[in-house]
C-alpha cells in the first residue's frame, strides 16, 4: 500500500471529495444548529466522545498491535462525510441536519482529530510514530488536507452558483469513482497480504462500524429527537471518512499500516450502512413526522 495509489492519489482524491463537500454547504448550513440543538449535540458528543472510547476499549479488549491501534483511532475521531448524506438521503433522514453536522463537525475535527490521534500514539506507539496533536505544523496539515478544499468549494458556490450546480454532480461522481479506482488499485498491489490484514483488523472494524451505525440512531432516539433526525444522526455519526484517515495516516504519520483498518473499513462501510438503512426505514414513521419521542411512543415500540 506504499505506491502512488497511496502517495499521490490518495491525497487528491481527498482534496476532490473535500472540494465537493464544500459545493453542497453555505455559511446557512452553520447558522442552522439553533435550530436542531438537541440532534446536532447529541449527534455530536457520539461522534466526537463515545466512539473514541469504544475504539479505545476494542482495540485493547482484542490486543491489536500498535501501529493498527493507533489507525482504529484515527478513524474514530474521523468525521463524517459526503456519503453519510447521500445514504441519509436514500433512507429518507433529515438532510438538511446532516449537511449541518457535517459542517460543524468538520471543522472541530480540525482540534479534536489531532488531539485523539495524539493519545493513541503517545499510549500505544510512545517510541515511534511521532505527535499529531501537539506538533503546530501537523495541525496546520490538518487544517489544510481537511478544511481548504471545503472552503474552496463553499467560495466557489457563493461566487458562482450556476458552475457549483453544474460542477455538483459530476465531482461528487468523479470523487466516487477516483476513490474507487484508488481502492482497487491498492488492493491490486497488496493483494498477497489483503488475507493478513483482515485477520488482523477485519473483526475490530466490523463490530466498530456496527456500534457507530446503532449508537449514531440509538442514542438520538432515546433522548426524544425524530425519526428522521435519527437516521439523519446514524450516518453521520456511523460513516467515518476513511479517506481522510488514510491520507493522515499516510501522508502526516509516514506509516502505512496505521492506515491498514481506514481501508479495512472502507470495503464494509457501505454494505454494514445500507443494511442499517434498510432496518431503520422498516420502523413507522408516522408518529415520529410531527415532533420528539414521548414515552408513550417508546413503550408503544415506536
């Protein structure tokens, strides 16, 4: 996984999925938090405390090596993505509070990603690895790699809106596909060793993707917010962008295997994600359509 598909590639694909993900969100998509503060809060503490600590608590319950610890983690404190609100879309989710968490939260993981990558490499990998979160100019990567392209997107759209509309579609197809390719070529290269690495990691990334799909809609739900702000907060919260993860991994750590379960988890994300759609679309919307939980739905099984 060392070869231009990682090096190069990997990186512009990256700044493409960035870039399209700023075509899709306006300075509005900020502002309206005040207007889901409970969703976008409780979204939010999932995405950025409680999946840390489940990564935290696999990843020494199955002893991983190190450097494969340190890349669970990474993908952990990961945010979501262009691909959350698509399958929010698909499964009829609030959108419009997925493209807000998505805002919001791609700008936090500019201090909070940094901060639990850090963790992990200064209590699993202390000899080797180095420091993301307390070195200023791997933050200022960060900021650059995660915060740039969607800038650049967002201007884009605000200074002409006819080419960002236009230009919508095809990148959104186009990084899809590049990251596709991508992948497959990195298979390709490291298919004598694709066996090793799901021993390795395959069992953790599978049950951390689940846990992120069932906290992401669990706990929304327990605290009163709607349907449709549930599914909206289980692909959000439940769709790490890998792609990210690698291209820290990669480019900022100089480690290849810490990017070992971002790919691992890339190839089950999608699947593990639809299935979870597909569930949650299984259950009565109705009473959900017109306002919050009540316990009487809940011990309705509503």
């Amino acid at each position: 996984m060392d070869g231009w598909q990682v090096t190069v590639a990997l990186p512009i694909a990256l700044a493409l999925i960035m870039f399209g993900l700023g075509l899709a969100l306006t300075v509005a998509d900020f502002a309206r938090v005040v207007q889901y503060p409970k969703a976008v809060v409780v979204a939010l503490s999932c995405q950025i405390v409680v999946l840390p600590a489940i990564a935290f608590g696999l990843v020494l319950l199955l002893d991983l090596a190190p450097q494969l610890a340190v890349g669970v983690m990474l993908l952990a404190a990961s945010p979501g993505g262009a691909t959350a609100n698509l399958l929010s879309h698909l499964f009829h989710g609030d959108v419009a509070l997925n493209v807000t968490l998505t805002a919001v939260n791609s700008v936090i993981a500019v201090v909070t990603l940094p901060l639990v990558t850090n963790f992990a490499l200064a209590h699993f990998a202390p000899d080797g690895g180095g420091g993301l979160g307390l070195q200023f100019g791997k933050v200022l990567q960060v900021f650059l790699i995660v915060l740039v392209p969607v800038v650049a997107g967002m201007l884009t759209r605000r200074w002409a809106p006819g080419f960002a509309r236009a230009m919508d579609r095809p990148v959104r197809i186009g990084s899809i596909a590049f990251l596709a390719l991508i992948t497959l070529a990195a298979v390709f290269a490291e298919r004598a060793n694709i066996l090793d690495y799901l021993l390795q990691v395959g069992v953790v990334m599978l049950l951390f993707a689940i846990a992120s799909l069932a906290i992401g809609y669990w706990v929304p739900k327990v605290a009163g917010v709607r349907h449709a702000q549930a599914i909206a907060c289980s692909m959000e919260v439940g769709i790490h962008n890998s792609t990210l993860a690698m291209t820290i991994a990669i480019s900022l750590l100089d480690d290849v295997r810490m990017a070992v379960p971002a790919g691992v988890y890339g190839v089950n994300m999608l699947p593990l994600a639809l299935a979870a759609g597909w569930l949650m679309t299984r259950r009565t919307r109705a009473a959900d359509a017109t306002g919050p939980v009540t316990a009487a739905d809940r011990s309705a099984g509503r």
